[in-house]
C-alpha cells in the first residue's frame, strides 16, 4: 500500500515522504491518525504542498541548526506551571509548553514536532529536552520546571 506521509514517523520517514507499507498498518494506523494520506496519481501535487510547509517551518540548514544548538545547550530554559504540595503539577508538560519557553528564552521559533520526551514531565525540578534541530543535528536542553 502506496502512502504520502504528512508527519514524520520514526523509522518510516519525514513529511512529504512517498513509502510503501503493509496495508494493515497503513490502513489501520497511518491514516486514521492522520499520519499519512492514500497514494494517488494526483498526489504528486500533495507532495509538493507538504514538503515546501515543510521547509517553511524547518530551520534552514546545517550551519544555521549548528548555531541553534551551540546557544540552546548552553543555557537553562525556565518554565513556570502550576504545581501542587510536594512538587507535582496538575497534569504534564507538553511539547508545546516547551517549544514555546524555548522560543521565548532563545529567540528562536522551534516547532513542537521536533522536540523529544523520554517519559511525560510531571514534577518540578531539571529535565533534559532532546531537540531535532536539523535531519543531522540534535540538541539536549536543561528544562528548569519550577512553580508559577
């Protein structure tokens, strides 16, 4: 089963990516997530269309992700939740809380699609962030978590 990918999915491949996957998985998985769109002969202008999103919201190249990441793991990014007795919060830390205190403390626009979480944020304290800057570059990011 042919499938135009609109998201990335590890170990398949990034937005705008053309593969070919069992059609249970396909069919049951991709596409109702939303993850994939069915093949088509007029696809190829979907393609396009996600692909070129795609490079709009991506940082631009190599060099430029090196700078990103040589300003990011060098500094601690804050971010203010609320936050119970004994330090837990009420609910968890979403990708976009971070990507949005990241942009706020760096100056940089980091879309929340690219940021890593081993496990869900639920206390205060440092986290480590993992960032996908660039196909080739990543980034670890010290997350302070602490009350509002």
């Amino acid at each position: 089963m042919k499938l135009i990918l609109t998201q990335e999915v590890d170990g398949l491949g990034a937005p705008g990516d053309v593969v070919d996957v069992k059609p249970g998985y396909g069919r049951n998985y991709l596409v109702p997530r939303g993850e994939a769109l069915v093949w088509t002969r007029g696809g190829e202008k979907t393609v396009e269309s996600i692909k070129a999103a795609r490079g709009a919201r991506a940082v631009r190249d190599r060099d430029h992700a090196v700078e990103v990441k040589a300003s990011l793991e060098g500094s601690t990014v804050d971010l203010p939740v609320r936050a119970g007795a004994g330090g837990r919060l009420f609910g968890a830390v979403t990708t976009g809380d971070i990507a949005s205190a990241i942009g706020t403390a760096s100056g940089e626009k980091i879309d929340k699609r690219t940021i890593v979480l081993g496990n869900p944020i639920k206390s205060l304290g440092h986290h480590t962030v993992g960032v996908r800057l660039h196909e080739e570059v990543s980034a670890t990011v010290t997350l302070s978590v602490v009350p509002a």
